[in-house]
C-alpha cells in the first residue's frame, strides 16, 4: 500500500492512526517520546496486521535529533507517501499576563517548530518522487480564539497558515497538503494541558458526546484515500453539540 509516517504516535490521534494505516496495509513510521510505547506499539501493529513498523525514538523539538534519527532512515524507508504531523500539546489555560513562559515555549517548540523541523526533512523525499501527501493537525483553536487559550491558538492558527504556504510552494511538485482540524476529542489532550489532573481533565468533556481519537484518524485516512487528483485543503471536524472553539452546547 505504501509509508505513512506519523508524529507523536504513542497516543490520541497518533496511536489511533497507525493503527488505522496498519490495518489498511500500509508499513508505518511512528515516532515519540515515549520508547516503551514505541517499541509495545511495534510489536501490537506486526502482529496484528503482518506489516512493517520503524519505530524512531526522539524529541520534535530537537532539529538535531529529527536530523539524525528521521534524517538517517534506511533508504527503503523513505519512500514517505504519507506524513501525518499530528505531535502537538497544550499547556496550561492562563490569561496572557500570567501565562508560564517554560508552557509558551513548549507549545511553540512542538506545535510549530516541531512540524517543521519533520517536515523540512521528509519533503526532499516526497519532491524527489514528485508524490505525496501531508496530513498537518491543527485545531478548532486555529480558527477562533478562546479565553486563555493565547498561545496555543496561535500555535494552530501557525499550523494553519504554515499548511497554506506549503501547498503553494509544493504545487509544481504535485505534493498534497491537508490541514485537519479537530474539535473537542477525548484524549489525553487535556490531562497534559492540566498536567495531569484528571478531574480537571474529565470536566471538559463533561455534557456532550466528544469526538473520539477513532474520529479523526477515520477522517485523515479519508482524505488520504481520495483519487490523486482531488486534494481537501482544508477540513474542520467537531462533535455534533460544538459548533466552534468556543461554542459547545452541555446538558
């Protein structure tokens, strides 16, 4: 079928689409933090669906680490179609005058720099081959701003914008580049934004049917099975009782 390399892929929306891809035949990439995650990951996907996994172990903030670690892949490996960058936290929920800078740089490290860092590696591959398709998660946040939510808005609205600019700069090169940007999804989203309360964490899904990891790896693959000549630039998905970043209707 192909590689599908994806970011940040020991949980959420990562884990839930290389199990996806994997069940559709592809070999898989995964990468993350988390090498015990990793390593159980590869072993759960091999021998429940009889592909090839790489698990690489690094950080997306280190430019140095992707260079090396994703940098260095086996030749065979990188024959990429896919690249989901979906590595990407929130930290904190503060107004801006009191927001913790050690958050702000961690948002902006993964959520942005992160991305690129990736990307600027895997799209020499995809240009060579004149082929393939990039998945970047934004968010709702992306398109409206909520109340203590500054910086990691920002962070999605950069997503956004760094996805339009590279679908422009990767025309000539027949590269598709979709921007997914989810609503509210049960994940481990919000027990890392409240680090690790899980009270807390489990409040904001309290009232509504959230969307699920499920949800939205089922939506990347989608738009990565349409014909070659039909690409989503951009699509935002929520649960039915949300309507925005802002708006969701609890009873």
């Amino acid at each position: 079928m192909g590689i599908v390399l994806i970011t940040g892929a020991t949980s959420g929306f990562g884990l839930a689409c290389a199990s996806t891809y994997a069940a559709k035949g592809f070999d898989v990439i995964v990468t993350g933090r988390r090498k015990d995650r990793l390593d159980a990951l590869q072993t759960q996907l091999t021998q429940e669906y009889g592909i090839n996994v790489l698990p690489l172990h690094f950080d997306v903030r280190n430019e140095a680490e992707v260079q090396t670690v994703l940098g260095n892949i086996p030749e065979n490996w990188q024959d990429i179609d896919i690249l989901i960058n979906n590595a990407g936290l929130a930290a904190g929920l503060s107004t801006i005058d009191e927001g913790s800078t050690a958050d702000w740089d961690a948002m902006i490290d993964t959520n942005v720099k992160g991305l690129l860092y990736v990307s600027r590696t895997v799209i020499p591959w995809m240009r060579s081959r004149t082929k393939g398709h990039i998945i970047n998660i934004g968010s709702t946040a992306a398109k409206n701003v909520y109340a203590k939510g500054n910086v990691y808005c920002a962070t999605k609205a950069a997503v956004d914008a760094i996805s339009q600019g590279m679908r422009i700069d990767l025309l000539p090169y027949r590269i598709k580049v979709t921007a997914v940007h989810p609503g509210a999804a049960e994940t481990e989203f919000s027990l890392v934004r409240f680090k690790g309360d899980e009270a807390k964490a489990k409040e904001v899904y309290n009232g509504f049917i959230s969307l699920s990891a499920q949800d939205v790896a089922d939506v990347v693959y989608y738009c990565t099975s349409l014909p070659p000549h039909v690409c989503i630039n951009d699509l935002v998905v929520t649960p039915l009782q949300q309507a925005n970043a802002y708006y969701i209707d609890k009873n």
